[in-house]
C-alpha cells in the first residue's frame, strides 16, 4: 500500500485520528475514546497499524466499523446547516465580530465582546477537552453556541454538555480580574449594574429541557474573576469558575452510553430548538 497518512479530526467532540492515502482517501480511522481501530475495505491491517503505531495507546479493537445505531443514523441524515455539532465556542460572536477593525492606540474602543468570546473560548476548550480524556466507553457529548429562536437574547446557552452525570446548561460569565457578587438571582461584576443571570440562565435550562424531553441542570462558569462571593449558594444552579469545569460533570452518573448518544443526536438537530423541519 502506498505510503499513509495520519490527520486528527476538525470536527467538535470527536477525539478521531483519520488514516488516508495521499490524495484524500481515507482508508482507517483510529477513535482514542472507544480505543477501536475501524477498517474501510480495501485497506491493509498491518499498513494502518504502522502508520497508527506512534498514536496507539492501552488495548485496541480492530475490525470493520461498528454498525450505525439508529441514532448515529438519525446525526448522518443531518442537513448541514442544522447540524450544531460544528458551532465554534461563541459562534454568533465571530460572525458578529468579523470585519471589525482591530482596537490599537489610535483606534476605536475594544469591543467588550471580544472578552465575552474569549472567556467562551476558555470553557469551550476546556468543556471538549472533557471528551478527550474521558474512559474507554464513557463519552461526554459537548455543543456550543445553541440557539434558542425567539427567546430574549439574554436567555442563551453559551455550551451545553451531555454525559453520564445529565445534561448541563452552561453560561459563561467574563470577570477580566474584577470581582463577582451573587445574590440570587442578580450577578454583579465589578461595580456595574447587577443583573438578573440566574434567571436568565434557569429560563435557558427550561427550555432546553422542554426540548430534549429531560432534566437539564443550570451551570454559570465564571472566567477569570478577581473574587467569586456567592451568598447564599442557590440550590438549583451550580457556580463555579473556568478551572472547575469538570466538577459538575464529575457527578455521579445518571445517563448510559446509550442514552448520552441518543440525547446528542437530537441535541445537535437545530430544528429540535425551534420545533421547525427542513424539507428534504
């Protein structure tokens, strides 16, 4: 066989190491979270392990591509444009801010929004990476940016990650080294005016959980805080900062494998958010 290539996946939530001839054609891929080696036919066992040896860790399955459950089916069937598995952290911010000049010292004010798009950059990759080091049959699904058609735009759902502890609604607050109050259910940072985000952000996780037809639990990620004063905690929504994102996801499990892939299937569907479907 002619000499392998070896590339990761460019796609959200997919921890894949995709084996190809030199013009394009793949021929193997290796899923590090499922520790499975698939083989497309035609392809040379011994050619794709070579070239995957470098990468390969702990036992490894090598076989022909499992066969597609009906809701891996269901994701394939996707249009693309309702497919929210390849959103960005903070996606309708890139399109809001492309085009933009850049802030510099004769230049126009930085856009507040650029701290906004970074502190959603910050837990996004830390949220992915969640699914990279899960176990070998544990997956931790993870969305960002999903939209909720005709709500205010203040009730959104920055990320929205599935796994064996449930279904978390997560919202990113940027503290840029001031210091945050909560005093349920308004948030203060620094000396602006406070506001009502935990409403914002339970509003967020009822509709979500009307949507996905389960239990959706509120989370408020705080980036880069000075000082975090939450007093008293509430009971329904947990708040954490950006270095203990994995806490609320670390609880103690409630979904299945099963159940995980089911929910992401139609999580990543735009059209279980709005109840609309796309001709086909």
């Amino acid at each position: 066989m002619t000499r392998l290539r070896v590339a990761p996946a460019l796609r959200h939530s997919q921890d894949r190491l995709y084996v190809t001839l030199p013009d394009g054609t793949g021929v193997a891929w290796y899923d590090r979270g499922a520790g499975r080696v698939s083989l497309l036919p035609g392809a040379g066992r011994e050619e794709v392990l070579a070239a995957l040896a470098p990468y390969l860790s702990g036992e490894v399955t090598v076989g022909p591509p499992p066969v597609p459950t009906p809701a891996e089916l269901d994701r394939l069937a996707l249009h693309p444009d309702d497919d929210l598995a390849p959103n960005r952290p903070g996606e309708e911010l890139h399109a809001a801010l492309d085009g933009l000049p850049s802030p510099g010292r004769a230049g126009p004010r930085r856009d507040p929004r650029h701290g906004e798009l970074l502190a959603r950059q910050v837990v996004g990759d830390r949220l992915d990476g969640l699914d990279r080091s899960a176990g070998v049959g544990v997956r931790v699904r993870v969305l960002h940016s999903v939209p909720l058609p005709g709500a205010d735009p203040a009730v959104r759902i920055d990320h929205l990650l599935i796994g064996p502890a449930g279904v978390l609604a997560i919202r990113t607050l940027p503290a840029r080294n001031r210091r945050i109050r909560v005093a349920d259910p308004m948030v203060r940072t620094g000396f602006s005016a406070p506001v009502p985000l935990l409403g914002h952000l339970r509003e967020a996780a009822e509709r979500a959980s009307g949507a996905l037809a389960t239990a959706v639990r509120p989370v408020l990620v705080v980036v880069g805080a000075s000082r975090l004063e939450v007093a008293p905690p509430p009971l329904d929504v947990r708040i954490v900062r950006d270095t203990e994102v994995a806490a609320p996801a670390d609880a103690e499990g409630v979904l299945k494998p099963a159940d995980v892939e089911s929910l992401y299937a139609t999580a990543r569907d735009r059209r279980a958010w709005s109840g609309g479907r796309r001709g086909r």
